[in-house]
C-alpha cells in the first residue's frame, strides 16, 4: 500500500486553552464543530497539541487517546453554563470521548504553526519525534523529507502562506537568516494535466516569488535519482539566504500573520 493510501487513523487537534485539557482530564472528550471539514474521519486515535497559552509546554503533542464514542450534540449539552455564547447554544459538535488518556514523549514544533487539524497515520504517529514527521506526502515529498532531515536542514512541511487575500502551501520552507527557500517536488503529470493548472501554478509561484521566497523545484527524476545533486544546491541556496535561522529566533515575516490556533471563535 502506498504511502498517500495508508489509513490515517490519527486526529490531531489543538488545544487553544489550558481549560480545554481540563475537560479532557476530567470528562474524557473533545469537540469539534460538526460545520468543520475534516477529511479521513472519524479517526481511532485523538492526539491534542498544545498552543500558546500552555508557556514552557506550549507547541507540542504529549496526550492522546483511543476514540470510545462519537456522538452529535448541541453546543449547550457541552457547555451548559456557558452564557456568553448562548447565541451558539443549538450549534451541532461532535463530542470524541476516550477511553483512556495517555500520555507519550512529545513531538515538538520547531516553530509556531497555524493549522488546525492533522490526519496522520499511527506509525507516523508512534515514531515522530516532531510534528513534521506527522504529515503524511507524495512518495517524493516523503523522500525529500527523509533527505532533509538526515542532513539536518530545518524544514518545515506543509507551510502555509497567506498573499493578497490567497492561500498557498508550500511542500518545504526553510527559514533563513537572510529570506525564505520554499522547496517543492512534483511528479511528471502535476503541470500537464490542463491549461486551468498551469495558469493557476505559474500565477501562485510568482505571487510567492514577490513576497520574496526563493524557490527550488524538482522533478521525479530528480528526486529519485541522486540525494548529493539536489542536496547541494539546496544548501548552496541556504548559504546565499545566510544560513539557516535558528528557531528560537523565528519571526514571521512581513504579509504572514501571527499563528493562531483556532478551532472556532469561542471562548471555550
């Protein structure tokens, strides 16, 4: 079974607020807004990452839990003395109750991401060391990760771009002391599938090259057929940038706006 095939029994969700790890303590369930689009559902196993308001815990993945019951309640059964949003009281949610929760080594975000959801596989799950190890890519996008981390460049995967009203992933970023390197790979067929494709792929890469990224692409080809070729000019592209910035130090950068981890815009 191929890599993009695989099941992706894994859920993980953000907890946005310390209260909402208390619930799971103490009541064993998450929720999520039945409105929301979440693919590969309903998982087997929840994991929760930790956001800004946990401090020195924060941006990280330490609990989770096999799924017991999936049921579709109102917003009031959850929160029934909630009355600053009795406005969303008949909101429907899916309550996620656990059978147990448990708790792992975390897997570590090198730097503060905005996402809400992740559906990844539970060997990815059981062997990550950080959240990029979650995602789950192409056959190339999996390679190159694979090269990347073995020659320790700090990419982060699936990174999101906001641009004149316009929302971009890029499969790589690297973060550099002096601009941006988005990396993509794409297989033979991804730009000859239509005219539509092409014209939308040419427009998003110079939007993306005027919010000064630069960019590397690279076929099938040359993905599979030499790690020391690509390697290098990847490298030499983060050497030009003045080497890699280290995380600590990350700052987003002028038109991406602060991560924010938001399931909906309620104050529970």
């Amino acid at each position: 079974m191929s890599q993009t095939m695989e099941a992706r029994e894994v859920l993980v969700g953000v907890l946005k607020r310390k209260s909402s790890l208390d619930v799971l303590r103490m009541q064993g369930w998450y929720h999520i807004p039945v409105a929301t689009a979440i693919k590969h559902w309903p998982p087997k196993t929840l994991a929760f990452y930790q956001g800004y308001p946990f401090g020195e815990e924060a941006f990280r993945i330490r609990y989770y839990g096999d799924v017991e019951q999936i049921e579709i309640v109102p917003r009031k059964v959850l929160f029934p003395d909630d009355k600053r949003n009795d406005h969303k009281a008949e909101n429907l949610y899916y309550r996620l109750r656990l059978k147990k929760m448990k708790e792992r080594e975390p897997i570590l975000s090198y730097r503060p991401r905005a996402w809400a959801f992740i559906s990844t596989t539970m060997a990815k799950f059981d062997n990550a060391e950080q959240i990029n190890d979650l995602y789950v890519g192409s056959h190339l996008e999996e390679r190159l990760w694979k090269a990347l981390k073995y020659v320790k460049i700090l990419a982060e995967r699936e990174w999101e771009l906001n641009i004149k009203d316009h929302t971009y992933y890029v499969d790589f970023a690297v973060f550099c002391k002096q601009g941006k390197l988005a990396i993509e790979t794409d297989g033979y067929t991804t730009h000859y599938g239509s005219r539509e494709k092409i014209d939308y792929d040419t427009w998003r890469r110079n939007e993306i090259e005027l919010d000064d990224w630069r960019f590397l692409q690279y076929t099938t080809k040359q993905v599979k057929e030499n790690w020391n070729l690509y390697l290098t000019q990847i490298q030499e592209s983060i050497d030009m940038l003045g080497g890699q910035e280290p995380p600590d130090e990350f700052s987003r950068k002028i038109g991406e706006e602060q991560a924010e981890y938001i399931v909906d815009d309620e104050e529970m």
